[in-house]
C-alpha cells in the first residue's frame, strides 16, 4: 500500500517542459514516459517538477465553531510534526456543514469528496498539503456528518444536485475560506468543483481533478430507445420499498468493502478503518434518501459541457485500473484548452488521493505552486 505521504515535498527549480505532450505516464523518477511503460518508482525518488506535461493554456452562513461528535472528533491526531487537523461545522441556509480544516498559511485549499464519501476520504493528504497551505476538507449536505435532509421535502424539483453542491462549495468559500481558493477533487466532487468554477469563477483559482466521474448513466449517453426504461427503473427505486431494502443491503461492512474492493487497485488499502469510515455516515437518518435520489440523478451536467466554460487553469490526474471511470476515455478530456496537465497514475484505482497519497499529494502541490500568486 502506499505510504501516508509524510516524506517531504522537494522542490527544484522550474524546468522548461513540452508545450503539448499528453497522456504520458506519471513516473516519480524522471522524465514522461510513454503509456507503453506504466512503472511506478519508490516515492523518495519523486521530483514533483517533472509532473508537468502540458501547458494549456444567497442566504447568509455563518461559521460556527468546533463541535465534537462521538464519532467525529474535533482534532485528529496526526503524524508527529504534521500540522493537526480541526473538524467543526458550518450553518449553511439553516443546514450543518461538517468540515475538516489544517495549516495557517499559504494557499486556501479546498478538498472535495466523490459519491458515498465523505471529508475523512482526504485523510492521508489533509496535513501533508496543510505544512505549506491551509487546508479545508468539506462534507458535501447530504453526506458524511453533514445534515441529510429529505429531497421530497425541501421545496420543489430536484434538492440533490450539483448546481446546490456547487452553490455550497462557493458560499463555504466566502463565509469560511474567505479568499479564491483552488479546488481539489475526487470522482463527482470534481464535476462539483468544475460546477462551481462556472457559476462563479472568479472565486476558483485552479480545479486538480483526480478520476472526475464520467457520468456514464447520464440520460443523454444512453441509446434513445433505453432511455424511457432508465426513467421507469429510477421512479420504481424512488418510489417503492424496493429502492429502501436495495439501500440497506449495501449499508453493510461487508458490501461496503466489497465495492471499496473493486474500485482499489491496491486492495491493501481497504482497511477496516476506510470500511468504517465510509460506511458509519451512510447509517445516519435520511442517507437512504440521499442515496436513492443520486442514483436516479440522470440529468445535470457533463464534464465535457463545463470544461469549455473553467476560466481557471486544470490539471487532471487518473489511476489507470479504475473499473469504473476508464483512463482510455478520461483521455480525451486533456484535449480541452482549460487542462494544462493529464497525467496517468500507473497500477491505482478510482480514489487516487487514499490509495496513492504518495503520488498525489506532491502533485498537488506542485500545480498549487504554480498558479498561487
């Protein structure tokens, strides 16, 4: 498994790179390799430099302080010498937000989780980044420790949405963050960040995707003629007991690390720590609902429709034996103006950020260093 990423970052001097070399391999070692020879290096020999290859180029919240939970203690314990990591809430248009902050100077960070997870997904990279930036790591409402309200109850239409995470994501920087800030995302938290940076660019400095979600159940990649069939299945899980027993036979440790199993390339990663971690705020009241009203979420935004419209600049990095988001078609991503980078994670899965904190962490904070002012 990976290390905990708490070997330093090195840094060397800025190094020119070819203007258009995508879809290399990322080699911790030297210089871009061909996708013919995925080798990953030990980590100490890692040289963050040589992860560049391209060039592209409401109502008011208010933070309210540390709050501890039985299961959610408002500092974590860290790595001697790395910064300690604080978890307090936030009231958002009457909602709890729980997030996880670190580190008091530098660039403001904001970490952003994929489906199912939750703020402790980043716990191998929150106080590693936190040594030279502020970090802040956020339960999107409806998952983790934040509030789960009803979808059928808070108004009308669609609550679920990335148009409402990314109205959170903004107002979180304003009321809390309070500067631009770059948004560091896993799987959907990156279609969230890239939402965000639309709505309101001027509040993004710079979006690193990590395996962002393809949506491949979107309505409109499905065959026309599947499409009122989709629609049917969705209501019949939405709107009978079938979609409830469906939510509560996967709200299990051993369902839980069956699929964690599937999406890891390194299954010694899928400790009963990252079980638990996933698995406890899916137990809360109100999660099955959540749950139920994403999976029928067939509409909404592409990434291919938002990354023409990110004023900032992109990077995006992609474990190559993810099952779910195929390397192959995240590929063609790197050929949109806004990206700068795309750079293949050889031998990780879907969630680079835990299985690989080694590689990403140093990545991230290379493309931090390159476009803080």
């Amino acid at each position: 498994m990976a290390s905990l990423g708490s070997a330093p970052i090195l840094r060397t001097p800025l190094l020119p790179h070819p203007r258009r070399s995508r879809g290399v391999f990322f080699d911790p070692g030297g210089l871009p390799k061909p996708i013919s020879e995925p080798k990953r290096a030990p980590f100490p020999r890692f040289d963050p430099i040589w992860s560049r290859r391209i060039r592209c180029c409401s109502v008011s919240a208010q933070e309210t302080g540390e709050e501890k939970r039985p299961h959610d203690p408002a500092i974590t314990p860290t790595t001697s010498g790395e910064p300690e990591v604080s978890t307090r809430s936030w009231n958002w248009r009457g909602y709890r937000i729980r997030y996880q902050s670190s580190g008091n100077t530098g660039p403001a960070l904001v970490l952003i989780h994929g489906f199912g997870a939750n703020s402790d997904h980043w716990r191998k990279n929150i106080s590693i980044l936190a040594k030279s930036n502020r970090v802040y790591s956020i339960d999107l409402i409806g998952y983790g420790y934040s509030d789960k309200p009803n979808p059928r109850e808070v108004g009308t239409g669609s609550f679920y949405t990335f148009e409402t995470w990314a109205d959170q994501l903004n107002d979180f920087c304003v009321d809390v963050v309070k500067e631009k800030a770059f948004f560091i995302c896993n799987s959907i938290g990156g279609v969230v960040g890239l939402q965000a940076a639309v709505m309101q660019p001027q509040i993004c400095k710079g979006i690193f995707l990590l395996n962002i979600s393809l949506r491949m159940l979107h309505i409109k990649k499905q065959p026309w003629y599947g499409r009122p069939f989709i629609l049917s299945f969705q209501s019949f899980l939405r709107n009978t007991a079938v979609g409830k027993l469906f939510f509560k036979a996967i709200a299990t440790p051993e369902s839980i690390r069956s699929i964690l199993l599937q999406c890891y390339h390194d299954t010694s990663a899928v400790t009963d720590e990252l079980v638990q971690l996933i698995l406890q705020p899916g137990l809360d009241p109100g999660a099955a609902e959540v749950f139920l009203e994403f999976i029928c979420y067939s509409g909404g935004p592409l990434p291919e429709e938002l990354l023409p419209k990110v004023e900032c600049p992109v990077l995006i990095a992609w474990g190559d034996k993810d099952p779910w988001e195929p390397v192959e078609l995240g590929q063609k991503y790197a050929e949109f103006k806004s990206v700068e980078d795309f750079v293949v994670l050889p031998d990780v899965g879907h969630c680079p950020q835990d299985e690989a904190p080694d590689l990403v962490n140093p990545l991230i904070q290379s493309f931090v260093e390159r476009h803080a002012p």
